[in-house]
C-alpha cells in the first residue's frame, strides 16, 4: 500500500526534485505492463490530454489526481476504448489495444454512478458480462460466488440495487468489474457518490480488494486524501499534462513544481531571489517573508534566479517569543485560529501582509511554561533549513 509521509524530510535539491518527474518510468530491469506513449487527445483546437508518457507496473494501484477538467477522465475514456486518441500508443502486456473496440479490451471501468441496472438483482448484475461472454452456466455461478463473497455481499444476492446502502452498491459495481477478470481495472471517482465519512471507511476495505484480486488498477480521482491512502503511486495532472508521477511520499515531500505542492495539502509559498548558492546551503531573499529563506544544500540556479520555498504547516514552529535570530524566522500576528480537537490551525499574518499556515498539535501546551497564543497575540514562526523544498516553477 502507500508510504508514509515522513515526518522528517531528508535533504534534497532542486536537481533531485526535478528528477522526481522520472519515477514515471519503471525501473530498468522491471518490464512495464501498460505503456503509455505520447498520448494526445483533441476536440476541435482544444487539447484535452497533452502528449501523455506513463508506465505502469502490473499490479500496480496507480491514481490519476488533479482537478476537473485537467484531462484525466479523458485518458481513462481512452484506455477504456470510449474515446480514440488524436495520436500515441497504448500497450497493454505486449498488445497495443488502441485498434480494439471497447468490448474486445481486456479492460473494465467502474463508473461513478456504478451503473447497476435496477430491475436485476445483485447475482444478476455481477453475471451479466459473463452471461454476454457466454460462459457455461456452472462457471457463471461459481464465479459470481467468488465475487460475492470477495466483496461481502453474498448473503444480499438477491437484493435490487435499490434495496442496497451506496456502500453496498459500490461493492457491487466492484464485483461486476472484477467478474470477468480484467488485466486492467479502471475506476472513474470511484468513491465520489458517497458521503465524506463513508468514503473514508471504504478507501482501505476497496484497496485491499483489488490487492487481494492482483489485478493491475488505474483510479481517478480529484479527492487528494483518496489518492495519498488507496494509491501506491500518483499521477498529477494539470491542463492536459502530466506533471509529476511518483509515490504519495514523493509527491508530497519533493513536488517539482507550485502546482503540485499546492494542490497535494497545505504549503506555505514564499517567493524570492536566490542570494546564496553554495554547495551546502543556499538563501532565498524573500520580501513576503520579510527575510531570508535558508536551506542547508544547493541549488542549480545564478545568484538572482527568482525561486519560490515551499514549506509545508506541519514543518512550521509557533512560539510567543523568537526562537533564535536568524534566516527562516518571521515575526506576526494571529489572525485565525481553527481548532481540530488533536490539532489546531494558526493563520499568522506577517508585516508584509503574507498569512503563514502552521498546523500544532493540542498537546503543544499542555506542558509548556507560555499557553497557546489567541488571536491578535504577537508571535514567531520559525523552520528548520532542511525543510523547505525549491521551486523554479
């Protein structure tokens, strides 16, 4: 499944950032199962997807992330065999299915609304690809067993969708996707027709299914969270492109660009010029900060080159009185507060008039000499140098 976020980020530079856009090739000795070669799809002048190259693994969970309208559903229709590419190539263990019609793919989709045709019952609906198939009768039922009971749902077979919660519809849909046993698996917002807290419950229990399935399993999704729990790697996607491929860690720790730190949770973006660029260090002069931004290692970039420092809340300290003088350091004001229960949300207005997020846990002041600052209350923010990751677009 995915990895952890790490609390503590190790020190990377701009180059390996950059070079974090390479993960979306397998490695050299890993063949992959689906390849992606250059894809480009047109309506008219507009360029929905932008000469796409991905790979992916065989039994690889792989999540489309990004917002409406960025191209994903549209590479998904494309795999699927309901839209043909304007050019590229698609290549699916060896074969290339972009010539294939829909029904002849070794390839099925799970839509949104799961499509569950009402007047069937849940057996009738998992059989209805095999029965098109004409498999033999005997098969048709075990397989549908199997799916069932792969999914929980057996003791409901007889049940009408309408007579099913959405989680259970959801599970349904699943074991129809999953009947005619599919190299590959494509889920469109599969979980976007449920309420927050059920979606939560449901992005490890589906997860774990198509693990338990192994078959190879593109999701596309515009909720982070769902990506970041249920995806071993994630791709970005904005405008038509693919801007970066990599694990959930990778792409939250190391963005390469504003774009994915941005839309991957909460970061604070200080804009500035490189000052310092040495080989252990460099200094960012910042105006927003009202100071100088350090990192403890170098980028590749002239004295002067105009950068942005991403720093995530989790990373930003929050103390009544200065910590140390020095570079990465702000003095402020409390101009909101959202409490979370656990944690709490300090939004810090800076003299520059740029409001800094930082996330403490309640805990923070249990123990402490100062209490929690309220708002209006003068405060530091504060980081340490190996925090801050580089931009340069």
């Amino acid at each position: 499944m995915t990895d952890a976020v790490a609390a503590n980020k190790p020190v990377q530079s701009v180059a390996g950032a950059q070079a974090a856009k390479q993960v979306q090739s397998v490695q050299a000795n890993d063949k992959p199962y689906l390849r992606i070669s250059g894809v480009v799809k047109k309506f008219g002048d507009n360029v929905a997807v932008d000469h796409v190259d991905l790979d992916i693994r065989q039994h690889e969970i792989f999540a489309l992330l990004g917002s409406s309208g960025c191209g994903k559903s549209t590479l998904l229709r494309m795999l699927a065999g309901m839209d043909s590419p304007t050019s590229g190539k698609i290549v699916l263990d060896g074969e290339d299915i972009i010539g294939l019609e829909p029904y002849e793919r070794p390839v099925n989709m799970m839509f949104q609304s799961y499509a569950l045709f009402p007047h069937m019952t849940v057996a009738e609906n998992v059989a209805f690809g095999l029965k098109q198939d004409k498999l033999p009768k005997g098969e048709i039922s075990a397989r549908v067993d199997e799916m069932l009971d792969l999914v929980q749902m057996r003791k409901y077979a007889n049940r009408k969708p309408h007579q099913l919660s959405g989680g259970q519809q959801q599970r349904v849909a699943l074991a129809r996707s999953l009947a005619k046993r599919p190299k590959l698996l494509l889920l469109d917002e599969p979980l976007g027709a449920l309420d927050k807290k059920l979606r939560q419950q449901t992005q490890l229990e589906l997860a774990n299914t198509i693990e338990k399935v192994g078959v190879t399993c593109i999701m596309v999704t515009h909720d982070q969270e769902e990506a970041m729990t249920m995806a071993d790697r994630i791709g970005i996607m904005s405008e038509g492109k693919l801007l970066q491929v990599g694990t959930p860690t990778e792409i939250y720790d190391y963005p390469n660009c504003r774009f994915t730190a941005e839309f991957i949770g909460e970061t604070n973006m200080f804009e500035g010029a490189v000052t310092v660029d040495e080989a252990d260090r460099v200094e960012i002069t910042s105006q927003e900060l009202g100071g100088v931004v350090r990192i403890d290692h170098g980028i590749t970039g002239p004295k002067g080159m105009h950068v942005w420092a991403s720093v995530r809340p989790e990373d930003v300290r929050l103390d009544r009185k200065p910590v140390a003088a020095g570079p990465n350091m702000a003095a402020g004001v409390v101009e909101n507060i959202a409490y979370m229960g656990s944690y709490s949300i300090f939004h810090i207005k800076l003299t520059s008039g740029k409001i800094v997020k930082t996330v403490v846990p309640s805990s923070r002041w249990y123990d402490a000499d100062e209490t929690a600052p309220t708002w209006g209350d003068p405060v530091f923010v504060s980081w340490r140098a190996d925090v801050p990751v580089v931009l340069t677009q």
